[in-house]
C-alpha cells in the first residue's frame, strides 16, 4: 500500500514533482482544505503525511483523533500553525526547513537596510508624484557604520556576512552562541544585549518571538541607542515595542525604521507604524523569492518522503514516540535534567560557553546521552523557538558553539541518584544539582558550594546573602506585605556568620516591586527570580 501525502497549501512544482516521484508515495493536493477545518480533519484520517506553508492550520481539534496520521512537514521556518503538543500527543512527527528561506531572508534585511538609508521608497513615491526634490531626500552611507545583530542563528549569521561585504562593523548578541564561533564570522560578539544598544548605527532582528523576546527594543533599549539610530525587523512582529519606537521616531531619536513583519498580518489599515513617513514597510516579504519558495518544498517533501519510506527523521521540531517502558523508566531523571536546564537558563550568567553535566548513583546507569538531551532542551528553552525538544535540542547547541559533555562517575554520593550540571558562562562556572525524592519527585540539593533542599518547581526566588540575624523575618515580611506567600524556603551555608544561599518556593509569580524590594537589602547580595513549571508538569516532547 501507498503512503498517501497530503498537500493543502500551495507547494512549488519541484517539490510536488520530488513527492510523486518516489514510488510508494501518492499525492494528494486539495488547497482547498486550508479553509476548511472539518474538511481538513476529514481528510487527514486517509493520510500518512502532510505538506503545508502557513494557510493550513493544524489546530488540536483537526489533530485530535488522527491516528493514521505520521508526519507533517512544514514548508518553512514558523510552525506557528501547527499544535505541535497536540502533534505529538498523537505520535505524529512535526519537521520544518529551516535553512530553505535564510539567504532570501537576509537579502530583506540588506534591500531594507539600503533602502532606508537611502530613502529609496520616498524618492521613488516623490519622482511619481512629478517632484523633483533631491535635497531633502540625501541619505546615508553604511561603509564605516556599526550594524548591531540581535539572533545569531542561519539569518543572522547571512546578514553579517553581507554587511561586511559593504564594509560595516558588525556586532552581534545571542544567548548561546559564543564568542569564538561569532569570531569566526567576523562578527564582535556582545555577551549582553543591554551593551549592544549603545554600539549601533543599526539594529536588524533575528531572534523568535518569546515570552522573553517580546518587545525587546523596548523604550529603555531606545533611550540606550544612538541618537539617529535605525532598526530592522525581518523576524517577527512583536519584537518591538511599537509605542516606543513612535515616540523615538517623532522625537528623532530614531532616524528611521524599516519593518517586514506584524503581529497582526495584514496589520489594521489606522496602523500608525505603518502610516509614519519614516518607516519602510513591506508585507512580510521576507522569504518571498522563487528561489526560497523552491527550496522550501523541496526540502519538505525530502523530509516526507525519507521519513514514510526510509524512517529517517531530520529537523523535527519534537521528539518521536519513545517506547512506553523506557518512558516511565526514566520519567523522573528526564524531568530533573530539563528542569536543571530550565533553572541554568534563566540564572543570567552571561553568554554560556560549556556545560558538564555529571551523573551519580542510578542516574549513572540510566540512558545518559537521553538525559543530556533533555537538559540541553531545557537550557535553550525560550531561547530559541518552541520547537527545541530531545531530537534537536545538542545538534543545535552544536551549531552554536556550546559544547556540551557528560560524565559518570562511580564515586559515592549523598544520595542514591543525582545529576549534576556545572555551565561556564564568559563571567563565571556556576553549578546546580538534583536528586530525585521517590521515583518522580525532583529536588534541587545544591547551588554552588551550598548543600540545599528545595522542591525544584514553580517560582523559585534564590538569593546570595550574609548570614545574619533577622534577614528570614525580613524576607517573609516583605513579601508577606505585597502579597506573595512562601510555600517553602531554605538556606544553605558553610559556617554561621559566612556568605550563604537561599531558595523560596513561592506560590505565585511576584511583582518586580517585591523582587526589587527583596534585593534592597544591605545583606542580601544579589536575587534571582527563576519561573519553573508545576509540579509534574512535562513539556509535550516528552509525552506528558
């Protein structure tokens, strides 16, 4: 029997042309069921595989159910159509291509920036409207200027090349990349973004769109820019505060901005971002060349086709169903090694070179190179897309220049299993341990030097101190006052009277005001709020 492939978006020849040539693999192609939802769910239930761009959306309900259903490819880089949990709930395979539209994305970016310093849209509109006014129309040169790069991923990376080809200097910031592998590139590598800001003549975006990521050029980042400065987004909308950058605009702190992409496509026709006569604007035409167009099918049906007949999985954004009986075997370590990632990730160390991570006990004997991959996953968490899970997550740490390496060790420890990851940042090595209270219960047990035991879930607030009389009534106080209630804390130390940590376990999310007011405290010497899942909570990934 055939594999029957499903093509709902409209896909280039050549990739349709790749898909019917594979024999066992019949082709389907209905563009019509992207508009149709029970269709499309009706239609699914007599596939094995389906090719896709943006217009299909395979939500959970269309996902729920398919149990014929093994493998979508996404003809592109965003999967924000596609529910990838609900995906592999289902045991179905979720792939995209990501380097099928790089170069025509960082050709936007370059035709942007000319086009911005050079008022080329205005001058055009100007000559058509039977002007000829070249004075006010003098731009820019970018020979000698600072372009500064936030995301040095595939696109990133393509745009410094190219700028450097116009002779620019290029800075650039990643939360993972390192400072060799940006070298390499040509590219001076700012291990924190707040540093960037001051450097650049020009800003371009080339980071995904998180919870961390929303709004990064915020009206603070502005206020740290050079004046007559101008910025570039060809990556997501939303990565701009756009009240903010009106105000720099009006204000002329911001020269100009050319702008590709919104968070609401098409954006309203009152869009003031899109109606201000210093912005360039384009519809999302980043990855609108023949060439990608191309690419990008034919890179899709490629992942189809080697993943039906030959079982080959490649740049899948979530893991393959695992056998049932390893699953619950190792639930518990998996769990603990993603939320050591989780926890690394948000410690705010500077750029991270290198982490080790060593198992003890039971965890030693487990699957470790799993349990790698899973704190890899959760270390990049947020980062990156949503997309980084246990198939992904150390090639691309690969990719950026992290090395990540395991140990195991026979040596006894003070507890039955545990795992330790020890990540080296350009500042400083900074070390965090966990063990597992019964089968599934992760625990954090140190931090550093200090020997703790905390339950390694939700907010955790941890703070650096000096072990002194009445801090612990300060803090329960002070947060007691502005609503948040501790579920638990405990402080590790070496001796009475010395530096010591403390982790709270809180039961909400506080407010900034309580985490400033926490840190203002003579002996309190620095705070960190770090935001872990509930209690069991798994990401999709891992079949939770």
């Amino acid at each position: 029997m055939a594999y029957r492939v499903l093509v709902t978006d409209k896909l280039s020849e050549e990739g349709l042309a790749l898909l019917r040539a594979e024999e066992g693999v019949e082709v389907v192609v209905d563009t019509k069921l992207a508009k149709d939802p029970a269709a499309l769910k009706a239609a699914l239930k007599d596939a094995d595989g389906i090719a896709i761009r943006s217009g299909t959306k395979l939500t959970a309900d269309v996902l729920e159910g398919q149990t014929r259903l093994k493998a979508i490819a996404r003809a592109g880089v965003g999967i924000d159509n596609v529910d990838v949990p609900a995906a592999t709930k289902q045991g179905v395979v979720v792939m995209n291509t990501p380097g099928g539209n790089t170069v025509s994305t960082a050709e936007q970016t370059m035709t942007l920036i000319l086009a911005l310093s050079r008022n080329t849209a205005r001058a055009d509109a100007s000559l058509k409207a039977g002007k000829w006014d070249r004075n006010s129309l003098t731009g820019v040169q970018l020979e000698g200027k600072t372009l500064g790069i936030v995301g040095l991923g595939r696109v990133g990376m393509a745009v410094a090349k190219r700028a450097q080809g116009f002779d620019m200097k290029v800075v650039g910031y990643d939360p993972i990349l390192s400072a060799e592998k940006a070298a390499e590139q040509g590219v001076e590598f700012v291990p924190r973004l707040d540093d960037l800001w001051p450097q650049c003549d020009y800003v371009t975006l080339h980071t995904p769109l998180t919870p961390e990521t929303r709004g990064v050029v915020s009206a603070k980042a502005i206020a740290a820019m050079r004046p007559g400065v101008r910025i570039v987004n060809c990556a997501r909308g939303g990565l701009i505060d756009d009240a903010a950058l009106l105000e720099a605009l009006n204000s002329g702190k911001v020269a100009g901005a050319a702008i590709d992409v919104f968070e609401t496509e098409p954006p309203p026709a009152d869009d003031p971002i899109v109606a201000h006569p210093k912005v360039l604007v384009t519809p999302h035409l980043g990855a609108s060349t023949e060439e990608a167009q191309v690419n990008v099918a034919v890179e899709a049906a490629q992942l189809l086709c080697n993943y039906l007949l030959r079982g080959q999985v490649r740049s899948a954004v979530n893991a393959p169903t695992l056998d049932r009986a390893e699953m619950q075997a190792l639930r518990g370590h998996l769990e603990l090694a993603w939320r050591l990632g989780l926890l690394h990730a948000q410690m705010d160390r500077g750029a991270i070179s290198k982490a080790v991570l060593t198992y003890r006990g039971e965890a030693a004997n487990k699957n470790t190179k799993l349990l790698t991959a899973c704190f890899a996953a959760g270390l990049m968490e947020g980062l990156l897309t949503s997309g980084v899970n246990l198939v992904n997550a150390l090639p691309i740490t690969r990719e950026r220049g992290l090395v990540v390496e395991e140990k195991t060790t026979d040596a006894p420890g003070d507890f039955g299993t545990e795992i330790q990851a020890e990540v080296t940042t350009d500042k400083k090595a900074y070390t965090a341990a966990g063990t597992l209270f019964g089968k599934d219960h992760p625990r954090l047990v140190r931090l550093g030097s200090f020997q703790i035991d905390a339950q390694c879930d939700g907010p955790l607030l941890i703070f650096t101190h000096h072990d002194r009389p009445g801090l612990i009534g300060f803090l329960g106080t002070t947060l007691g006052n502005l609503g948040v209630n501790i579920a638990q804390m405990n402080v590790g130390r070496d001796k009475p009277g010395g530096e010591a940590i403390g982790v709270i376990n809180l039961d909400s999310v506080p407010s900034q005001e309580a985490v400033d007011a926490v840190a203002k405290h003579a002996d309190i010497l620095s705070v960190r709020l770090v935001k872990l899942p509930p209690a069991g909570e798994l990401p999709g990934w891992l079949g939770a």
